[in-house]
C-alpha cells in the first residue's frame, strides 16, 4: 500500500509512475483519497474540540458539586451530555471515512521503479539476460504429457477423479523426481544463509491483506468460508506475513527465509492449449525465498536473489532467459520483477519458472514492517521474494529437454537426491 503522505506531497509524480502501468484510475483514486483525508482531519479536529469542551465541562461539574452548586451542575450536564452525543456521531463518522479511506488506498498498485520498462503486455518485457543453447532432440521427441503416459510417473485423470483437473497425482520416479528437487532447492537455499520455515498452508484474511493478495486476487485464491481462510498461492504469504506488526533493529537485517509449501491459485479462466500438461496447474509445490532489508539495500539483494535462481538452473542445466518486466506486466505489488523463463525443446517456447521480485515499502506499510533507526524513529522496510523454484514447468523441462531413445536422463546435480540417474 503507497503510504498517504506520498500521494498527498507528491501526487503528479506517482499519477505519472502509475502511467507506466497503464493504470487508468491513478488521478481519481488518488484525488478521492486526498478528499477523504481532508474529510477524516477535518473530523477529527472537530470531535477534538468536542472532548476538549466536554473534559473542561466535566471539570466544572466536579468542582460545582463540591461548592453545593447542586442545580448549576444539572444545568450544564445538559451540555455535556449533548457534546458526548454529538461527539459520538462524529467518532462513527470517523470510523467510516477511515475505513472507506483503506479501501481506496488497497486499489492502488506499487509504483514501478524507474528502471522497470515503459510497455502494455508481456510482449514489451525487456530480455536484459540469456544462458545456454536448445538442446538437439531426436526428431520424434515428445512433450511432456506424453512422456509422463509413456512412464506412468505423473496421472491427470486419477487427479481429475480424485479432485478436479489441475490436481495431478506424481507416481514412483515421479514422485521421487518431486521430492529430489524440493530437497535439492532447500539444501542449495540452506547453504546461502536462508533459514528454513515450514509454514502453514492456510492464512486468515489479514494475512492476505498483509501481503497484497486481497483484495487484489480475492477470485484467485481458494476459500474456506465457514473459518474464512484461505488457501495460499505462494509461501511468501504465510513467511512475510510472520513479520506483520514486527519492528526490527538494525542489527537484526537482513531477515532471509526460505520455506516449501504446495500453492494452491484456482487460475480461473486460464485453460487452453497453451497450459497443457504441468504448464499451469491448480495445486503446484514451489520452494520460496523471502527477504526484509534496510531501503539502501534491497535492490542490491535484488540483484543477488536473480543470479542465485540463475545459479540453480544453471546447476541443473537448462536454458534460460532473464526478463525484466515492463510496467503493464508487472504484478500488483512489485515495484520491480525478474522472471526466469526456461526453454521447452519439445514445446519450442519459453516456461516461466521464478518471478523475483522487489516490492519496496509496499507490502511492509500494509503490514506496519519497520525498523528503528539510528535517528530512533521508525522507519518501513523494504521486502523482497522469489521462487527457487517452481516445480510444475522445471520438471516439464527437466523431462522434455533430457528425453533419449533409452529414457529421461536426470541432470546429475540432483541423482544424489533422486536415487536414479534415468527414467526409463
């Protein structure tokens, strides 16, 4: 959430950030919050006065009643009485304003930074990095659901009866392929100076708040109505969400998280050819990376958390692409994101596999994230995510661009994990 001083002392320059968004509703919203904000001052200087003239009267009551002035204290009740009522009207009329504010506030997306690109859609995301070459594969060379028939390892139909369609069930090798990655990405996670979490699956709705996910992406989550929780899309909610109402010191930054959960999006409308298979599922595992950092450093971990996914598809040997997205593209609460896309040989098109992302003071104004200063005031931090990694689309292109005559060689970082070298 854009905190109000920003709009309110700089109102043109983030009406022209959200431009590059191509968000229409900027100078409206923006003007309708900085009515509702003289509104609620203007409220609250008056109820004020209101407390201040009933605290004065009250005074007055007291010290008649103890000179036996028994009558004149009835006499002015009637105007203190008359003050809390009016004063009541003007505390709920308060409350309103103040909620109605909040709401606005919450339609208002992240101002991109001023190196993210000027576009409308993915078409104008700007490719600044590419690793690797096109693996040659035979000419009868197959996409994945085939292969994942061939070798009984992934099984959408027994997930469509079981649940519905996007809900597959992994199998034997399959299975195994699963759990070797997840673990693969922990240790590697591990071993750069994250701390482990294992968070919940389901968060309450100010989590969702807290994180940007609502109102945003209300028709995207799955809810539990009867406890109203909600499924997550991504551990970032549940991780950043452990720092909500949080003040860190100094000494206490960076905070570096790493956490594996299943992510549940119900991606409405998205079905077509185009997502076939592992490419877009309703349940998916993906392990997250989360950072809070003091302002002065966050794109510099930026910089770092990208080379460190780039680092993990390198180790498991595919091609990739680095792309910074442009501001139509760009997710609601990103000031600025790095998508890692790996090449499918057997699809001949480009996977999105992590979104790495900076999200500034957004997220932390929502939550009320901040840290004590060397000034002592409190000041809100910075926060950051990125996949490391996604599973669906790695195992996609793990088993398309490694298909042989003799099986699915595994990329030999991993077989310590898996306990195999080959599917066959």
């Amino acid at each position: 959430m854009l905190e109000l001083n920003q709009l309110r002392n700089n109102r043109e320059g983030i009406v022209k950030s959200l431009n590059k968004r191509r968000f229409a509703q900027a100078k409206e919203l923006i003007d309708q919050i900085i009515q509702l904000d003289d509104d609620r001052k203007s409220t609250q200087s008056k109820n004020d006065e209101l407390l201040a003239e009933s605290n004065q009267i009250s005074k007055q009551i007291g010290a008649l009643m103890k000179e036996g002035k028994k009558e004149e204290a009835e006499k002015i009740k009637i105007r203190s009485a008359a003050l809390k009522a009016e004063s009541k009207v003007l505390s709920e009329s308060l409350v309103s304003i103040e909620e109605e504010l909040k709401q606005i506030l919450y339609k208002i997306p992240n101002t991109p930074n001023d190196s993210v690109p000027d576009g409308a859609t993915s078409e104008d995301n700007e490719v600044v990095y590419e690793h690797g070459s096109t693996p040659q594969l035979a000419p009868d060379a197959v996409p994945h659901w085939d292969l994942i028939k061939k070798y009984d390892i992934i099984d959408f139909d027994l997930g469509n009866k079981v649940t519905g369609a996007g809900f597959p069930f992994y199998k034997g090798k399959g299975a195994r392929l699963q759990r070797a990655l997840v673990n693969f990405f922990l240790d590697e996670a591990i071993k750069a100076g994250y701390v482990e979490v294992q968070p919940p699956i389901m968060i309450n709705e100010e989590s969702g708040y807290g994180t940007g996910q609502l109102p945003d992406k209300d028709g995207q989550m799955y809810h539990v109505t009867e406890e109203n929780y909600f499924l997550i899309p991504t551990a970032e909610v549940p991780i950043t969400n452990m720092y909500r109402d949080v003040i860190l010191e100094s000494k206490e930054l960076p905070v570096k998280h790493v956490g594996f959960t299943p992510c549940f999006r119900r991606e409405a409308g998205s079905w077509g050819a185009h997502v076939r298979g592992l490419n877009r599922l309703h349940q998916f595992d993906k392990v997250e990376l989360v950072q809070i950092h003091h302002p002065d450093n966050s794109y510099k971990a930026l910089k770092e958390m990208c080379e460190y996914v780039q680092g993990l598809l390198e180790k498991l040997g595919l091609q990739y692409r680095v792309l910074n997205l442009c501001g139509g593209d760009l997710g609601f609460t990103a000031a600025q994101t790095f998508d890692m896309e790996v090449f499918s040989a057997a699809q001949q098109k480009w996977l999105e596999v992590s979104s790495v992302s900076n999200f500034e003071t957004f997220q932390a104004n929502r939550l009320k994230l901040r840290y004590r200063g060397e000034d002592k005031k409190m000041h809100l931090l910075h926060t950051l995510n990125g996949s490391a990694l996604a599973l669906p689309r790695i195992v996609a292109s793990i088993l398309e661009n490694n298909q042989t005559p003799d099986g699915i060689k595994m990329p030999e970082v991993i077989v310590p994990y898996t306990g195999f070298d080959m599917i066959s």
